[in-house]
C-alpha cells in the first residue's frame, strides 16, 4: 500500500515563498505519475502541477494556467519525494494542497486519474 504525507504548509504573506514535499512509502515513485492539488474552502478540489518520465523524451510536466511561472513540481526519486516550490504566492493560492501518485503511463489532470493522495497540508497567502 502506498502512503503518501504532505508537508511545509503555512501562513506566508503575499509575495511569498513555500516550496511543499510529499513524501512516499510502500512503493517507489520513480515510475510513478506524481500530482499536486488544492482544494480552497467552498470550492472543487482542481489540478495544480504533474510530472511523469517519458522515457528518452525526459520529463513531462504540466502546470494548470493559474500557477504557471510561479509553481515548479519536481521530484528526487533517490529519495521517493516529489516537491511543489510555489513563488510569488498571492491570496487566491489559500487552499489545502494535496499529493497524488499513480502507477500508470498517462498524465492526468483530473483527480480521478489518481489512485493514491496524501491528507494534505494548508497553505494560507495573507494579503
């Protein structure tokens, strides 16, 4: 079984930085699709960042509009942890973010792409 487990959430003012690790066990990530998402209060849980290999093509990497440029996923698979660096963080970033993994060979956006999610950790953006 595979658990996931956020953590470096807080309170950080608007400009700031937090970069959030997800670390793994059970299984190893380095052939794993690894996804970050959030869930702010009173809305949908939405997709922020995906990384896979792909092979000799290297890494695929996705970044939902809203976090593009200041968001970066990666991972250390040495390590079995894949990070989200978030920069110049404004209010509208205040959500529960969330971990996710799959084992399978396709990118998703979509949270029901993903078998395996950590309980999340809080990341507040005062203004």
């Amino acid at each position: 079984q595979v658990q996931l487990v956020e953590s470096g959430g807080g309170l950080v003012q608007a400009g700031g930085s937090l970069r959030l690790s997800c670390a793994a066990s059970g299984r190893t990530l380095s052939a794993a699709v690894m996804a970050w998402f959030r869930q702010a209060p009173g809305k949908e849980r939405e997709f922020v960042a995906a990384m896979r290999w792909s092979g000799i093509t290297g890494f695929e990497i996705r970044y939902a509009d809203s976090v593009k440029g200041r968001f970066t996923i990666s991972r250390d698979n040495a390590k079995n942890m894949a990070y989200l660096q978030m920069n110049s963080l404004k209010p509208e970033d205040t959500a529960v973010y969330y971990c996710a993994a799959n084992f399978g060979v396709l990118l998703y956006t979509n949270e029901n792409g993903y078998d395996y999610w950590g309980q999340g950790t809080q990341v507040t953006v005062a203004s």
